[in-house]
C-alpha cells in the first residue's frame, strides 16, 4: 500500500473561511491555514493537527455594537428581537413576531449566529424566510453559502448563487469567493474553474482571495502545478499582488505535484518580496522535500526554523519523519517517532504508519511488524492504515495465512472502512482463496456507499482469472471500463487485458474477448502487434469473420 495514496504528500494544511465578518462589509473572506497560517487578519487559531478543519475563533457577536449602526430603529425593539429568534425553540413562531422589525444586517447576525452553532435547519429556516421577505444583501449570501459549502453541499451552494437575480450580488466578488470554495471543498475543481470563467464573462473582478480559493484545488488534482501556474499567470496579468497566502499555496501545490525546484523558487521569492515565513510555509517546502525524501535540505530547513525562534510542532516533526522514511534513515526514523511519543504526538497512528510503510517497502518486515505490535500494546488510536498497510506487506512477501488473520481481526475490532483499506483485506482474501469472504466484502462495500477504484477492479478480476471465473472477471472489466478507471501505467491495463483476452478465447467466449480488445483500443491505452494477431485468431475461430476484418483494418 502506498502510504501517501491515504496521507497525502504530507500533511497538507486545511482551509476554512472565518465565521465572521463585518456586517456591513461586503469585503471577500478571507482564506486560513490550519498549520500557523500566513494571514491577511490577525485573527487567532487553534491548530488540531495537520489533517482537521481549524476554525477561525472569533469574539461572541455584539449585538449593541451592530445595532448601534442603524439608529432609525428602536434600539431595544431591535436587540430583543434578534435575541427572541436566536434563543426561540419554534424559529417560524419567531420570525412571526419578530422578524418584520430586523432589517437585512440585523438578520445577518442571526444567520451567521445559526451557522457558527451548525444548526443547518434553522439557517436553512431563516435565509429562505430572509429571501421571501426581501430582507437579504450581499453579505447574507456570502455567509449562508459559505455555510452551506463547510457541509460540502455543493449542489445547494450552486443553486443558490443561481437563484441570485441582482447582477450586482450575483457577480460581487464575495459571494462567488463563497461558492467558488463550496466547489474547491466538494473536489469539484473542474467545474469550479468551469464556473469561474463564466463568472468572469458575467462581470466578476476576481480579487487575490478568488485565485488563492482556486489554487487550493490545484493541489488536489492531477496536473494541478500546471493549472496554478495558469492562474499565477492571470494574477500578474491581473496586476494583483501574492501575498503570504498565495505563496503558502503555491508552495504547497508545488509539494503535492512532486515540483521540490517550483516549491524552492516560491520560497525564496516570498522571502525576497518581504514576506516572512511561518511555520505553514516551512511545512509545506519540508512535504517538498519528502516526495523525494532529500533529508539534507529538509535538516537546513529545520535548523533554519530553530533559527528563526519557531516552534517545531506535531506536523513539522511529522512530515520530518515522513522525508527521513523516503531517505532510507530508519535509525533517525526510529529516534524521531520516539521523540513524537515523549512529546505526546503520536497519540494517533500516523506517525507509525510512515514508519511501517517504508520498513516493509525496503524489505525489513520483521522490524515493520515490530512497530505494528508495539502501536496495539499503547492502543495507538487507529483509523485502520495500519492494519491496511501490515495486511499488504504481508500479501506481498506471501505471508497470506497471516494476511487473513489480521484481516479478520480487523473485521472483528473495527466497523469503519474505506475503499483503501478495503482493497488491502480484499487483496487477502482473494490470494488465500477465501471467496465467501471476498463477496461479504464486496456487500459491505455496496452497504457503506464506498466507491471502487482501480485497484479493487484489478484485484477482482485478476481473482476471478485465478478462479477460473472469466465471465465474471469480464463483466468486472466492464464495470470497470463503464465507470472510467484506468491505471497511470499502460502496460499494466494491457498486461491484464491481455491475459482476459487469452483465457476468453480459450473457452469460447469469442465476442467477450473482442469487446475486451475495443474497452483497450478505445482507452487510448495503445495495442501491440502481439495482442492484434492474438484477437484476430480469436476471432477468426470463433467464425466472427467481420469483426477479424475490422482488426486487420486497423
């Protein structure tokens, strides 16, 4: 298993919007880090680790003081209506005898009150009440689809940016700062750039926080370096500058895309226009160097950090261990984990995973299975990496008996699943024969809504082949094929296409074989000469003298 197919390449800080912002402020949101973040506010945060949501945390809502900005009301009519609808048990009742006295702004308060709590049906409640009204401005939508962005309701975001009528709210840039990020957090950044354009044509004069909300997603998706270097492209144009955000971004885009030279240049250029690094920007040059495990420069940059009076904190040291397991130093691996746990660090699994992953991967199972045993006897709390990470080590090195133990123990302690450590137990199972358990598997995949990859297609069809189930192994390659999984490698899905071509052919299940060979031609996967005379004999003895025809055609 590779581990940062599950952990990322390192340990990429989250973003959030502030919960709050000035009533009367249509001014954008502003984007946060989770790791000490580069900030356009000097707003406090609480960091909980690299992999958890931070939240801005900011003062309670003063409601005198908002009030206090529109004195045409009655300033005590006002203040108890807002409190009324906040505190009420029946928000329809509230808004009954107290909504018509509240005007936009002071409604504003009440739906950011809503969110900040996560009481998604009273903000729903109230902002649907607000639009029938006529009682909302640019910052109610800027604020409810932000909200309704940190559920990852994309679909929602984007109808409501929709619904907007007025071109002046419908293209200001913080409400499409908003649903811009609701897209960018649901992994939709194909159709947030999609958006983004049109946006553009509508009117939209994006600002420095709309590129930094795009460039998140740049680190997400694969070609994303070249992508942000498109939008770094359209920001100078654009005559904005990059601030430490963009540069923490940028960096981090650069880390994820395996671009260690990009990730440098941006560091050094953020320096050089006066911008001083954080612990974000270490963090993120130091996951930079742990693609290619360069352990040198990611001790400067430590020393450089002790240096610059910076604390070294779980996701420094974290990502530290990560690079000394990609440099092969497990002496200085072991040495960090135990200074981890001294610090109380590695109250979870990761540290250790890192760890396991690269022993086993050089071949040093014993010592991997070790650190598997020493995890369990601290009851490290475990999200199930681990078990995944030991159960494929030990298919690999043909230990499949131990294999299956352990994924039974898996099965028995744990209830939670994803599709990563699924494959793994899947993998036992398949190589120790156990084809009752394989399909308990497949079930408990369909029940918890997790989706296959490519790799639990390659598993099962190449267990189906084992199995003498070539029917069943080529109904799973068109599901496969249906549903767009293909491997970065070519000769890997021509390797297996080809084996389910031969077997195909040799019990008879001619036009099975001949619509496997099309699933390989039309993948623009590449078909060599071999594989052509291969079909064509299938073909022709299976007396399918037209579709023989069309191959020797090609």
């Amino acid at each position: 298993m590779e581990v940062s197919s599950v952990l990322g390449n390192g340990f990429q800080p989250a973003f959030v919007f502030p919960t709050t912002r000035p009533i009367k402020s249509s001014k954008p949101a502003t984007i946060t880090f989770a790791t000490p973040p580069p900030q356009r506010v000097s707003t406090p945060i609480s960091s909980n680790g690299a992999e958890k949501h931070s939240e801005v945390r900011s003062k309670p809502l003063n409601v005198s003081r908002n009030l206090s900005k529109n004195p045409s009301a009655s300033y005590k009519t006002r203040e108890s209506a807002i409190l009324d609808i906040q505190h009420s048990s029946d928000l329809a009742s509230a808004l009954l005898r107290s909504g018509e006295v509240l005007k936009a702004q002071d409604l504003n308060v009440v739906l950011r009150h809503f969110g900040k709590l996560n009481r998604r049906k009273d903000l729903y409640q109230l902002f649907d009440w607000m639009r029938q009204h006529g009682k909302t401005n640019i910052p109610s939508y800027s604020s409810y689809i932000k909200f309704v962005g940190r559920d990852s309701n994309s679909m929602k975001a984007l109808e409501i940016y929709n619904s907007i009528k007025d071109d002046s709210t419908r293209n200001n840039v913080s409400v499409c700062n908003s649903t811009l990020y609701c897209l960018i957090k649901s992994g939709k950044f194909d159709s947030s750039l999609k958006l983004f354009n049109q946006m553009k044509q509508a009117g939209l004069v994006p600002d420095i926080v709309t590129y930094s909300t795009l460039l998140l997603g740049c680190a997400k998706v694969k070609d994303g370096y070249f992508k942000a270097m498109e939008l770094v492209r359209e920001i100078k144009s654009r005559g904005l500058h990059m601030d430490s955000v963009v540069y923490g971004t940028l960096i981090s885009v650069c880390a994820s895309n395996n671009q260690c030279e990009a990730a440098e240049k941006y560091f050094d250029e953020m320096k050089s226009e006066g911008h001083s690094p954080n612990v974000f920007h270490y963090s993120s040059l130091l996951n930079a160097y742990a693609v290619v495990g360069n352990y040198g420069k990611a001790d400067e940059l430590i020393q450089q950090m002790r240096s610059a009076g910076l604390v070294l904190n779980k996701v420094i040291l974290t990502t530290l261990l990560k690079v000394y397991v990609k440099g092969g130093l497990f002496v200085k691996s072991r040495e960090l984990l135990d200074e981890l746990q001294a610090l109380g660090y590695a109250e979870d699994e990761m540290p250790y995973c890192l760890l396991m992953d690269g022993l086993a991967k050089c071949g040093k199972l014993t010592v991997a299975k070790a650190v598997f045993d020493e995890m369990r006897e601290k009851e490290v709390k475990n999200d199930g990496y681990s078990y995944s990470i030991m159960i494929s080590a030990l298919c690999r090195s043909g230990l499949i008996e131990e294999a299956k133990q352990l994924a039974c123990e898996f099965e028995i302690k744990y209830g939670k699943y994803d599709v990563v450590i699924l494959n793994s137990m899947l993998c036992a199972y398949c190589r120790s024969g156990e084809m009752e358990n394989v399909m308990k598997l497949m079930k408990k995949m369909d029940e918890s809504a997790i989706s296959p990859d490519w790799n639990t297609f390659q598993i099962l069809i190449k267990y189906f082949c084992k199995e003498h189930l070539y029917l069943l192994a080529y109904r799973t390659m068109e599901d496969m094929h249906r549903k767009g999984h293909q491997p970065e490698e070519v000769f890997v899905m021509q390797d297996l296409s080809a084996s389910l071509i031969n077997h195909l052919g040799r019990t008879g299940a001619h036009s099975e074989a001949f619509s496997v060979y099309n699933m390989l031609k039309y993948s623009k996967r590449g078909i060599n000469k071999a594989l052509h005379e291969k079909i064509l004999h299938i073909l022709l003895a299976g007396g399918l003298l037209k579709d023989a025809y069309v191959v020797v055609k090609v």
